[in-house]
C-alpha cells in the first residue's frame, strides 16, 4: 500500500511473529515500534 501511494519507503511490522510472512515488499522488517528511529538530517 505504501509504495502505491509514493512513500519514500516502507517498514513492515512482524508484531512479534519472528517470520516476514507477508512483507516482501518491505524496506526493513521491525517486531515493534520502539525500533524506529528518526534521523534528522
């Protein structure tokens, strides 16, 4: 869905689950939230 909409890029979410199942399409694959990280440039 990100992609189609022109997100610069996209995080797919395991939600704890420890397979990608599903997030192919993902840039980067976290198990939570708190595992995003801003970067100001």
């Amino acid at each position: 869905m990100g992609r189609r909409a022109g997100a610069a890029g996209c995080i797919g979410i395991r939600w704890g689950n420890g397979e990608d199942v599903g997030l192919a399409g993902a840039d980067v694959a976290i198990a939570q939230l708190d595992e995003i990280q801003v970067i100001e440039v």
